[in-house]
C-alpha cells in the first residue's frame, strides 16, 4: 500500500508543470553549463586606417619588448633600446621634411631638413647618444638592426592647429641629383615632391597626432638585416642620407638600406605649430667581453622560417599607419608579460598558429 502511495506521488510529480523552484534549478544548471562551456574567441577586431583602435599586435615597435627571432641560430648579442627625443618647431610657412630608418651600424637614425620661403634648406641629424661613440671609441664592437619606430605628438593648442603632415613607408630610395650637404632647394623640393606624390603615402591632419602616435619600419634587405657589422657611432647628414637615398656619384658610398624609411613631410603651416618627436630603435648589439654588456650577452632566438614571415608580413602591413601607444602598452602587458625573453620564438610560433 506503501509502496502504491508513493508510486502516485512520483508519477503526479511527473506530470505536475513545472514550479517556481523546479525553474529555478533549470536556470542554474543552464548557467553551470555555460560557465563550463569554451566560449569561442572574439574575431579580429579589423585596424582602422591610422586609427590606432583595436589594433593587432605589431612585434616590429620598439616598444612592443618581444625581441625579434632568427631562423638559425647566430650566436650572442646584447638587445640594445636607444631613443632620441626632440622638440620640434616649425614656423609660418616652413616645411619640413624627415627621414629615419634603423641603420643597423650607427646611432645616427633620422636626417631633419627645413625650408622656408626661397631660402636654401638647412639640415640636421638625431643621434642616439648612448650609440654616439664608434667601436673604436668604446662602442658596441659590431651591431645589427632589430626594430625602429618614431613616435610624435602634436603640442601646439588645439585651436592654432591645422596643417597637413604626409607619411611614406620608403621601401626603395628616392634619387636626387646631390647630396643633402649640397644646401640646393631643388633637391629638397624634389624630396618633397617625391613623398607626397606616392600612391602608398599616407595624409593626415595635424590634429590627428593629439595624442601620441607612432609609426613602425619593416625589413627590406633580409640578408644586411641579419648581418652583424662594425659599429660607425654618429654619421654626417650624407652619411645618414647614404641609407635612404642615391644620387649621382654616391655609388662608391652607397650604403646598406636593411630596413625601410619612414618620411614624414610637414607641409607649410598658416601658424606656427610644435611637435614632441620620439626615435626609437633596437639593435643586437656585440661588445668588448671586459664591458658589462659584453658579459650580459644571451642567445638570439630562434623561430621557424614560416612562423618569422608570417610575422614580417603582418608587421610590414601594420607599418604603413599610425598606432598609438596605448595599443603597444595594452598587448606587451597582456601578451607578451607571462612569456620569457628566451621564449619569444616559441610564443611568437604558438600565437601566429592561433590565427593572432
């Protein structure tokens, strides 16, 4: 009889609707299934032309701390991070044009040129001053190249801002018909004519670089970015050019060009504007064995050759627009921060298979 009672209560429970409590419980197993379950990842977020929002993750920015791999190993080297920091001015109506590249054998990475009016254009050149001294003089005894990146911020009042300032990611020389240090107007305007007149260069409103933006290089001549060479220290204004342009009679000067130039030319202002501009760039560097850095150096990574282009390749389309800083700091603390120096190789291998 029992049994009978019992029996009838289960089968009544059965097709009792469901209550309060029996919803309830319904609820919490569905969300201890979906807090169990693998949420699928987030799809790339696409890089606004020069915006800066919701970039990828771009290694070739000095400021990204993940050191570049090779495929074979290569010994030694101390991984190297100077930076030059200017204030720039420009006045009514002057232009200015820069070139800056990481030369891989000299501290000397930007060449700075002025012009205003009908007046002979003036030139100037940034050097890193802790790679200001050749190996001769104390320097790193050999060197080659890693990243280089410019980074600049427009300080003049928001109001009193409105100028237009092109970039061009050089992936060959501009020929002009002499040197810099010969002062002639020509071959500055033909420099400026040149960058701006590139279907690649990019344009943009100086009110754009309110907050601090950054552009990157990429690799152009593998086998000189790989190649370890003497340490030169600070070079001339046609030495510095030597790397980014070509012009009659240079050829016996003619000199490596391991990664491209970024050209920025700052066209004539209505009023006079001020920037804050940053050079940094990332060496593997040699020294003599009695240096501290001599006695810090550790293995350069490794990485399969596949793993390295698929890398470049990303980098070298990341290279052609602004980023800002913000994205760089964001991905090194979040990407970068749990891995090992040593370990960059495999990290870069095992984001890269992630579909990063």
């Amino acid at each position: 009889m029992a049994k009978g009672l019992v029996k009838n209560k289960l089968a009544k429970a059965i097709a009792k609707p469901a209550g309060k409590t029996q919803v309830k419980r319904k609820v919490t197993a569905t969300k201890a299934v979906n807090q169990l379950a693998i949420v699928p990842a987030k799809p790339k977020q696409k890089q606004a032309n020069g915006s800066g929002n919701g970039a990828e993750p771009y290694f070739m920015s000095p400021h990204h701390s993940m050191l570049i791999p090779a495929v074979m190993r290569s010994g030694q080297a101390f991984p190297y991070t100077g930076n030059v920091k200017l204030e720039l001015s420009q006045a009514i109506g002057e232009t200015i044009v820069i070139a800056c590249t990481n030369p891989g054998s000299a501290g000397t990475v930007a060449l700075i040129g002025k012009q205003i009016g009908i007046s002979a254009p003036t030139y100037s050149v940034a050097t890193i001053a802790t790679l200001a001294t050749s190996d001769e003089a104390g320097g790193p005894t050999s060197t080659r190249p890693m990243k280089f990146g410019v980074s600049l911020t427009c300080t003049t009042p928001l109001l009193n801002r409105g100028t237009r300032i092109y970039h061009l990611n050089g992936q060959s020389r501009i020929r002009v018909d002499s040197g810099p240090s010969s002062v002639s107007l020509a071959v500055f305007q033909a420099i400026v004519n040149a960058v701006t007149a590139m279907p690649t260069t990019q344009p943009y409103d100086n009110t754009h670089f309110g907050e601090t933006r950054e552009f990157t290089a990429n690799v152009v001549d593998n086998i000189r970015y790989l190649d370890f060479d003497p340490f030169e220290g600070t070079l001339t204004v046609d030495q510095i050019a030597a790397h980014m342009m070509l012009w009659p009679g240079l050829s016996a000067g003619l000199r490596d060009r391991p990664m491209s130039t970024t050209w920025l030319v700052f066209a004539p202002p209505p009023v006079a504007q001020n920037y804050s501009i940053s050079f940094l760039a990332t060496y593997y560097t040699r020294w003599g064995l009695s240096t501290i850095q001599g006695q810090s150096q550790s293995d350069i990574p490794t990485a399969p050759a596949n793993t390295i282009n698929k890398m470049l390749e990303h980098n070298e389309r990341m290279s052609a627009v602004t980023h800002t800083l913000l994205d760089v700091g964001q991905r090194v603390g979040n990407v970068i921060g749990p891995y090992l120096v040593n370990r960059a190789g495999r990290y870069v291998a095992g984001q890269l298979a992630l579909g990063m």
